[in-house]
C-alpha cells in the first residue's frame, strides 16, 4: 500500500473501504465556484462523488477578522449555501455546519465567545433574536464606555438550522463548539 499522502482521492476511498472506514470532508461555504482564496481549492462536485460525508462549515459570514460587526451565519446566506450545493454533492451526505459560538466586537476588534460567556453578558444586558439573521443580537455600552456589539446563537436559531437541514433533506446537522454549549442545546432540542 502507498503512503496516504501518494493515495488519489479514489484510492483512499478505496483504502478506507477496506478497512469499513468512511471519508469525511469539511468545506467552506461558498455560494458560487468563481470566489476567493481557498474557495477555488474546493471542487464540490468532485468532493461530492468520493465522500461519504461532507459538512460544510455554515458560518463565519463574518469573520471573526473583520473590523466590521456582522452575523456570523445568516439565514439568507445558508440558504444559498444550500441552494448552491445542490446538484454538486448529494444531500444525503451533507451536514449542516452550524456555529454555536458568539463574537463580541468592542472598537473594530472581535473576539469569540463561548455560549456560557454569552449567558453571563445576557444577565446585565438586553439581547433579542433577530427572526431575519437567525442569530440573537445585543449593542450596548462596555465597562469601558466603549460600543460593543454582539452576535451569538439562540436556542432559535439552532432549531432554525435545524428545520433547513430538513427542508433541503441533508444527512444532519454538525456543531462547532468552543465549550459550554449543553444549556444551548438542551434549549434547541
């Protein structure tokens, strides 16, 4: 047997198949194959045939990188994600990547949340769910004085990804987690 490393996409199917494992694929999310960077790396179709799974990471719309506050995984966009994915992968393999995880941008600079830390900041501020985003919301005054803005996942929002994996008939749903996320998911189910 070659190294993994010399196998063709085929071959380590068939290697895996072997061994009665399955290969597993993590995308980006795009919308249409004419995007930046990595995006062109990424041939769904090609992908679609040799996996057994893919899930593609339906977040970071906006990045934690940007200067700019924006949601994180909007509904509109998944959807496009979704509808872009048809014809090229299979909806029997693919999984929903759904974010459970929050940024909190205080002067142009984001930082990730747990959904714990979340909860903790929801005690002494107003949040609501934005029915349009799928994602909960809240802008406020920091310690500090300073504007901070935050985006993060809801019990709704999780149901609501949920319900999309459904209605496009994928194989499920799979979460991206930076830890403290039960009562969250508890909540969604």
């Amino acid at each position: 047997v070659k190294p993994v490393h010399d196998l063709t996409e085929d071959e380590l199917k068939n290697e895996l198949e072997k061994i009665n494992k399955e290969l597993s694929v993590t995308v980006f999310a795009k919308t249409r194959d004419n995007t930046q960077d990595t995006l062109y790396a990424q041939d769904w179709v090609e992908i679609g045939k040799i996996a057994d799974k893919v899930r593609i990471m339906a977040y970071d719309y906006t990045l934690q990188s940007s200067t700019i506050p924006g949601p994180i995984g909007p509904i509109d966009w998944i959807e496009e994600v979704l509808t872009y994915s048809q014809g090229k992968i299979p909806s029997e393999k693919i999984f929903l990547g759904v974010h459970l995880y929050a940024y909190l941008w205080k002067e142009e600079k984001a930082s990730a949340l747990t959904y714990s830390a979340v909860l903790n900041i929801l005690k002494n501020v107003k949040g609501e769910y934005n029915e349009k985003i799928g994602e909960g919301y809240a802008e406020y005054k920091c310690s500090d004085g300073s504007r901070c803005i935050l985006f993060y996942q809801t019990p709704e929002g999780v149901k609501e990804r949920i319900n999309i994996a459904k209605r496009y008939n994928l194989a499920g749903v799979s979460y991206w987690r930076l830890g403290g996320e039960e009562k969250l998911l508890e909540q969604s189910l």
